[in-house]
C-alpha cells in the first residue's frame, strides 16, 4: 500500500491561490522569509497572528480572510485575537485545513 505524503502549508496555500485565481477572486498573502535570527515577516503594526490569505471577489464584493493549517494544531492565541477581532468586526473568518476542501470549493466558486 503506498504511503500518502502529507501535503505542506506552502502547497495548500498555493492550491487554495490558484482555486481563488481561477475564480475571479484577488489574493494576498505576507509570506515569512528566513533571516539570520530565524524566520521573520516584514510588516508592522499588529501583524503577528494575522490570518494567511486575505481574499477579495470584486464582482460578488466579498472578503474573505483565511487562516490556513495542514496539521491539527489549534491557532496560536495571536492568530485567534486577530480571528476573533475580524468576526466581531462582521468579517468573513476561516480556519481551512485541506479536509475543508469541498468547503474552500463552495467558498470559492460560489457553488
């Protein structure tokens, strides 16, 4: 029986963009880069925690923003101040991991 290799946030996320793309959505997403002390995202302000990927549909005028995971681990206590900050503020918030991809499918395609 063959092993089934486990997929890597960096491929989700690329799969998730491309779904997105071929849908007429807009993304963005602030990638970390490796510095000599460890990995680092340039951003300021409140930006640790914030979620993965923010979406735009312009002809549906829509945002969703998206936090994405490929293990089972629980967001961080940043990533569920920021979570709960665009819930309250009446913002489309995701936790998507890949067994969610019939969810990201519907979300996406607007079927």
């Amino acid at each position: 029986m063959p092993s089934v290799v486990p997929i890597t946030e960096a491929r989700f996320l690329r799969l998730v963009m491309a779904l997105a793309r071929l849908s007429g959505w807009k993304s963005v997403h602030f990638g970390a880069l490796r510095t000599t002390r460890g990995w680092r995202t340039p951003a300021h302000g409140d930006a640790v925690g914030f979620v993965d990927l923010v979406l735009y549909h312009p002809g549906r005028t829509r945002v969703v923003f998206a936090e994405l995971k490929v293990r089972r681990r629980p967001p961080t206590p940043a990533q569920e101040k920021w979570a709960q900050t665009i819930l309250d503020s009446g913002g489309d918030y995701r936790l998507w991991t890949p067994d969610d991809w019939q969810e990201i499918e519907r979300v996406l395609t607007g079927s």
